[in-house]
C-alpha cells in the first residue's frame, strides 16, 4: 500500500485538510490543556503521527504492478531486432541496397 498524492491532491484533499484542521482546533480549543500537558517534541511526534494516520484513511491505495513496457513487448521487439540484423548482414554481404532489391 502506498499513499496515492494522485488522490491527495483531487477532492480528497480537502478531506485530508479537514482532517488537520480539526486537529489543530481540538489542541487550541482553549479548554483543551493538551499543549501544555506535553513537551513539545512529544506534541510533534503526536502531530506526525496523526498527519501518517490520515494520510493513510484518506489517500493510500494498493498498488498493482504492471510489467514495463520492453517487458510486454519483449517477444516483438526482439522478432524485429533479428529482422532489422538479418538485413544489416544481407546489405553488409551484397554490398549496395541496390542489389538488394534487385535480387
């Protein structure tokens, strides 16, 4: 599974903003005392770890592999390459393309 950015940039983003807005708001309610009830590294690895969490609700998305393109094509692309040799070495034997074609 991986985070689609994708999918975090479209509609789903203004969920994901959402998200950590209304975080940020439940810490600077101001009958929260959750800021002042943490050391500041700990509130940030709280924060991070709810920005992961979120991000992961909101745009991860499991990721299919699909073979590239040499890999699909492999059996035609290497048909044609023996084509274009076996060519090469008859024009290389005869010497001009015009005895090739006149053959």
């Amino acid at each position: 599974m991986k985070v689609n950015n994708r999918i975090l940039r479209a509609a789903v983003g203004a969920e994901f903003k959402t998200k950590i807005v209304e975080y940020i708001n439940s810490i600077l309610d101001e009958d929260s005392q959750l800021l002042s009830s943490q050391s500041p590294s700990k509130a940030q690895s709280n924060f991070e770890s709810f920005i992961v969490k979120s991000l992961k609700e909101v745009a991860e998305r499991e990721i299919h592999n699909r073979p590239d393109w040499f890999t699909h094509s492999k059996k035609m692309l290497l048909h044609h390459i023996n084509l274009h040799n076996n060519a090469q070495k008859l024009y290389l034997s005869t010497g001009t393309e015009k005895k090739i074609t006149s053959n």
